[in-house]
C-alpha cells in the first residue's frame, strides 16, 4: 500500500511539473562570442507559451512587452564597471520588445525600437521575441585578453508587468502564472 500511495504522489508531482513548465520562458540558444575589438556578442533565442488570459488581452488589444538584459558576473573587475556602468547611463543592457495583435490585418506584430515585423500565428510571433543575433556589448577592449574560461555572463528574458495597462498590473500582481521570466541563464562563451 505504501508503495502505491507513493507512486500516485510521484505521478502526481510529475503531472505538476509539466503543467507548471507548460507557460512559461524557456532558452533554446543562449551564446556569447568574444570578438577581436574585446566586446561581447550575444545570440539567443527563446520558447514563450503564454497563459491563456494573457492571450485573450493580447487579442483584446493589450500590447505585451518584455525585456531581454544581459549581466556580466566575470571577470569580477570588468563587471563591477560594467554595472556601474550601467546604474548611470540608460538602458545599455536591455533590448526590449513589444508584442501586439492589430484585428483588422489578423497579425502579430513584434516590435524591436522602431523596427517590428508581422506575423500570421501567435507561435510564431513568440519565436521573434527574445531572438537576437551578434548583440554587441560591452565597451571596445573589454574582454581583450581574457580567456573564454574565465568569462561569465547571462542572458533573461522576462515579460514587463509595470508596462502593463494599471487593471491587468493589479492581475500580474495576483496571478503568479503572469509572471513570464526565463530567470538568468549562463551563456555558452565561445572565442
């Protein structure tokens, strides 16, 4: 009996699991290359499965905007500039992106600055979001002479709640599967 109850726990764990893996930011590419000025370049790209009500406000015309940051951990003394760096100066170290639906053309619309692209389907609107390609960070010379093993950074893509209309960031604030985060992710450093 003991055994059985424990195996309906286990399965009831792991069918907990996937649902709550179901919405959700995962990275599927997450690299960094250091080129020969001494800057980084970062490539990612990322699976985004949005909660249902968050669907149905985008389809109601609530735009969605999230923010892609990186963070450099090593070497220690280069971060600390970096992040000093960046408590000064604007937003070096975000990308964001903004997505919404226009019902009179039936497309997603992905929105980068001023740059957007459209869509036909939701899934494929998602795979935009997050996907960067040789992002260049970091100031001429930083990483000059520093070996990949001792390079740490990480890369997080996660949806801004605050940007949200006041109603549905009072939902944010109450529904914990609203709150859309890939969490820091390492990147693969290559030279």
């Amino acid at each position: 009996m003991k055994s059985f109850l424990k195996n309906i726990i286990m399965l009831w764990l792991l069918l907990f699991s996937f649902q709550a893996a179901a919405d959700g930011i995962n990275a599927t590419r997450h690299e960094g290359r250091v080129l020969s000025n001494g800057k980084l370049a970062i490539s990612s790209r990322f699976k985004t499965e949005l909660p249902e009500q968050l669907k149905e406000a985008l389809l109601k015309g609530v735009p969605l905007d999230f923010a892609l940051t990186y963070q450099l951990e090593r070497p220690t003394l280069t971060s600390y500039r970096v992040k000093l760096n960046q408590w000064v100066s604007n937003n070096e170290h975000t990308v964001n992106y903004r997505l919404s639906f226009h019902p009179l053309t039936n497309k997603y619309r992905v929105s980068v600055g001023t740059f957007s692209s459209e869509y036909n389907n939701l899934d494929i609107a998602l795979r935009a979001v997050g996907a960067i390609v040789n992002w260049r960070v970091l100031h001429e010379g930083a990483l000059s002479n520093t070996d990949t093993q001792d390079i740490r950074a990480q890369v997080r893509l996660n949806l801004s709640t605050s940007k949200l209309p006041k109603p549905f960031q009072l939902n944010a604030l109450t529904a914990s599967h609203w709150d859309l985060d890939s969490g820091w992710i390492n990147l693969n450093i290559n030279p």
